[in-house]
C-alpha cells in the first residue's frame, strides 16, 4: 500500500516513492514537453518499485501537461477492442503519451532535479504491506480493484507478457504549491480555461490502473481509467 508520510515533508536527496516536489530521475533524461502545446509537462509522482517486485531495482516517474486541455485526450488514448484479454499493439505503448509521459529508469540513477520547477506539493509516500482483502487504497502490486469489468491486458506486441504494477484510487486531489498555475481544464462551455481549484488532477481524478510489460530490459507502462 503507498501511504501517505504526515511526518516532515521536506524533500531529501534520498526519496524515492513520492508525489509532487522535483523529480528523481537521471540527469540525461530531459523533462517531458507536451506533444500538444509544447509546454513543460508537470510532475505529478513517482514510485521505487520493492524488493519483491517484478520490476525491483526499477522506478516509474509520472508527468502530465496541466498547461492544455483537449477533449480527445482528458485521459490515455484507449484501444478499439474488448479490452479484457487485449493485445497491445507495437508502438502504441510510445505513441499514445502525447500529453503525458511515464519515465522507466533503474532507481539508482536518479537524482533531485533541480531544474524542475516544483508545481505539485511534496508528500512522500511509504510502502506498507498490505493483505489482499484490503484493495480500496492505492497501492503496487497485488491485483485490480475494477470499478467496472475487468479490463487486464494480455500480452503487448503479441509476445510479452503484461502484469499488474499499481492502481491510483478515484477523485485524488495532488496540492499544489502557491505560485503554481492553475491547471487548465474544459468548462461546462466546452472550452479551456483555468481551474478555479487549487489542485491537480491526473486523468480527470479517475480511478487508474497501471500495468507494465514483463520485461525488465524494455519497461513499457499502459494506463487504464475507470469512473
């Protein structure tokens, strides 16, 4: 389970598992610009996977772009078949990050980036075991709590294996800090303008369910929602 440290909440070199604050991510790797409007994609968290996980020794940094907001991609682009079962196509686990970007690297590599400027408030997240009867947190590992229908992915490219990495519970409010812009959003008009809201939401705060390909040596993430 990823719960919440009240403790102090100031960043140290030595976080790994966290939301908001600056990045821990290598050095080469540069900060995600939207494909959309080209704007700096904000941070929104990032987990050190543990020990007992396929993908241990791994992290997954997670932004989005809070500077636009287009209808057809308020959530990751989803695919035309039954879902449950499906087979990911080649490519599409690339593709389909336009406004949002999920970076894979070995959490040893990563270091503050400084040269991120801190939009979402810093808490830092502590790993908890948790049992399996006890789904309704968000949470790595484990298996889904759908909202709806099962929606578990097959395989991606035909070959690979897909498992489930973690799920993000519905209506998570991520702070933010007081000089960062609102987040831009559609109006019951139908057009973008800023939140009135002093706080992001990633995917329109849906419930989301990350799985990831079974290989270690190319770590590719698929997003799902549910409401």
């Amino acid at each position: 389970m990823l719960k919440m440290d009240p403790s102090d909440q100031q960043q140290k070199e030595s976080d790994q598992s966290f939301i908001g604050g600056h990045p821990c991510i290598p050095a080469s790797m540069e900060i995600p610009i939207c494909q959309l409007c080209g704007a700096e994609q904000t941070f929104f968290f990032q987990v050190a996977f543990p020990e007992s996980h396929r993908w241990h020794d791994l992290s997954m940094a997670v932004f989005s772009c809070t500077s636009c907001a287009h209808e057809e991609y308020l959530i990751p682009e989803m695919l035309q078949d039954s879902l449950h079962g499906v087979d990911i196509p080649k490519g599409f686990l690339e593709t389909y990050q336009r406004n949002f970007k999920i970076i894979m690297f070995e959490t040893r590599a990563g270091i503050l980036r400084k040269d991120y400027k801190e939009k979402v408030q810093f808490k830092r997240w502590n790993l908890a075991p948790v049992s399996e009867t006890a789904i309704n947190e968000n949470r790595i590992g484990g298996q889904p709590n759908w909202l709806l229908e099962d929606e578990t992915p097959a395989s991606y490219n035909s070959t690979v294996p897909m498992f489930f990495l973690m799920q993000l519970m519905e209506e998570f409010k991520f702070d933010i800090v007081p000089d960062a812009p609102p987040q831009t959003v559609i109006s019951l008009r139908g057009k973008p303008e800023p939140s009135k809201h002093r706080y992001y939401e990633l995917f329109l705060a849906n419930q989301l369910y990350f799985f990831g390909t079974n290989n270690r040596s190319e770590p590719l993430v698929y997003i799902l929602t549910q409401v």
